[in-house]
C-alpha cells in the first residue's frame, strides 16, 4: 500500500491543465461581459444560449467596447448641444428686456442677468447666494407683497402689478420651477420696467382729459353764438356745428353731396375760397317749403395748422333776408325818386 497513489493526487497532464485554464478565462469572459451587459442596461447572456466556442468567435468584449464607443460619440455630441444651448439660453438671459432673478427655496439667488445689475444693483459685486429681499426690497426680509413667498406657499404662478421700487414701476410675473414630487426647485421672479410706460399713460390720460375739457369749452361756444356755425374739412366734411346749423342742413354733414340747393350753394361758396384764402362772403338763399325765401349770408375763413397748412374752413351763416329786403326796398324808392 505505501508505493501506490491515489486517484485524486494523481498529476494533471499538460491538456487538463489547458482546459482547466480555458474553462477558467471563458467565465472570465463571460462575467466581465455580463458586467457590461449591465451597465448598459442589458440581460447577461444565458450560456444555454450561447455556448463557449460561439462566445469566443462572437467577440462580446469586441462589439460591447463598439457599443461604448458609439455612446461616447453621441454623449460628446449631446455635450456639444448642451453646451451650445445653455450658450444660447445664456443670451437670451443677458439680452432679455426684463430683470431675471432664479431662486432657490431658500430666496436665496443662484442666478441674475444683466438687468438686474442696472435696475438694482447699480454695480455692487455679485449677489449670488444673497437673500433677495436684501437686493430689491432693501433688506429686513420678504416685503408685504411678496411674489416670491406666494410662489412658494402655492407653488403657482403669481403677477405682482405696478410694484414700486425707487421711484420706478414694475410688473413683477413670478414662475416655479418644480421637481417630479411636486415640490418648488427654484422660482424665477421677472421684473419687466413699466416706468416710461406708466408715465406715457399719465400723460395720455392727462392730454384726454384736456381734450375733453377743451371740448367741452368748444361746445359751449358753439351752443353761445346763435347764428349756425359751421367747422369744415377741405372735402366739405362737417366736423363741427352747432344746433342751428344742423337745422339749416337738415342734419347733412357731407355738405359735397347736396341734399338740396342751399347745402349745393354753401359747398360751392365754400370751394369759391379754396384758392383765394383770408376771409370770403356769399349769400345763401334757402327756399322754405311754404315758398318763402330767407337770406343767409356766408362768412368763411381758413384755419391754419402749425407749419401753414391749411386745418379746415370755419362758416358763420347768418340770416340777412330782412336786410336785403330793406335794402331792395331802398333800390327800389331811389329808382323810382330818380325816375320822378
């Protein structure tokens, strides 16, 4: 028994050997690509699918490094195009018309464009990781009509109008930023200067209420003078006239498409002085439906805009049928005298 060996201590040949090695390097193989597999999000491969002799002539570690390869490209590529966009949204941010201010939950800024630096900084260092109220609400926490903590406590939208802020006016429009839970990231505040706007429409509404006063002036004018009193364009468009006036026109306020004979007569003693400007005088006469005649003599003169263009004629019609009647009386008594 002392010179015999075992089967189990009995020395692996050169081929068992070889194959223990291959055996060995093939589940290396296999779970260092299994390893890949997963990190690119993929199933290990099943060796009942894919036997040892197929896995080496397949090159998995091969066409895997192919596979990392080409998601590097598209990661370059994807970096290139971030890059290229937050360049972009970056311009935007600094060209924008509005201030932009982007919050933490903290109110704390984590980013501010330029205008925020010319409304409210006036070139103070930077303000990032500063409390915002310690930039536009002058300190001593958030102000009454805070956009910011409206925001937060909503996690909605919010418009803050005609917010002032030394001397000048803002729209405030505040937006939240939120994660996939619901919850508010950050919050960008907008300040958009409403300043020339808001002073533009004071002056508007002052320059309407002087209109509307001098209107009221013109009327009253016009329901003083009891003779018709008539404001015209160069085409014979009524702009102005008073009560008396409508009642001899019959309301017509075109007076080039003659509704009658003394609106035909006016219109043509109104183009008679279109040329010859300074003051010009015709008799109207106006046949009433009775058949009776009345007079109207027709004084016109130009009203003249700054620069000596011409702004319009101004009529006065008033009645001289009572005059002319005298004075066809007078006619009449000298030629008679002299004939005696």
């Amino acid at each position: 028994m002392q010179g015999k060996t075992s089967k189990s201590s009995k020395p692996m040949g050169a081929r068992d050997q070889q194959k223990c090695d291959s055996d060995l390097l093939i589940s290396y193989i296999r779970d260092k690509v299994d390893q890949l597999l997963n990190v690119m999000g993929t199933s290990a491969i099943n060796p009942h699918e894919l036997d040892d002799q197929t896995l080496i002539e397949l090159d998995p570690i091969g066409i895997i490094c192919s596979s990392f390869s080409h998601v590097l490209d598209n990661l370059r590529q994807t970096n290139a195009e971030l890059h290229l966009a937050h360049d972009e949204i970056e311009t935007i941010f600094d060209t924008a018309g509005a201030a932009i201010m982007v919050l933490n939950p903290k109110r704390q800024i984590v980013a501010y464009n330029r205008k925020v630096d010319e409304f409210f900084l006036h070139g103070r260092k930077s303000v990032l990781g500063m409390d915002c109220s310690d930039v536009v609400c002058n300190g001593g926490g958030a102000c009454d009509n805070c956009s910011f903590e409206r925001i937060v406590s909503q996690g909605l939208s919010d418009q803050n109008l005609e917010w002032t802020f030394q001397g000048r006016s803002f729209d405030v429009v505040g937006k939240s930023i939120l994660d996939e839970q619901g919850e508010v990231t950050h919050v960008v505040l907008s300040y958009n200067d409403i300043s020339d706007r808001k002073r533009s429409m004071q002056a508007l509404q002052e320059a309407l209420l002087e209109a509307h006063e001098a209107k009221n002036r013109i009327n009253g004018i016009l329901r003083s003078v009891e003779d018709a009193l008539i404001v015209s364009d160069d085409t014979g468009h009524v702009v102005l006239m008073n009560e008396t006036a409508e009642k001899l026109l019959s309301g017509a306020d075109e007076l080039s498409m003659a509704g009658n004979d003394f609106v035909a007569a006016l219109y043509a003693h109104l183009q008679k002085g279109t040329d010859q400007g300074g003051l010009w005088v015709t008799d109207v006469p106006l046949l009433s439906g009775e058949g009776n005649e009345r007079i109207f003599q027709a004084r016109s003169s130009q009203v003249s805009q700054q620069g000596g263009e011409r702004g319009g004629v101004v009529t006065f019609l008033h009645e001289v049928t009572r005059e002319r009647e005298i004075e066809k009386l007078k006619s009449e008594f000298v030629s008679t005298a002299a004939h005696e």
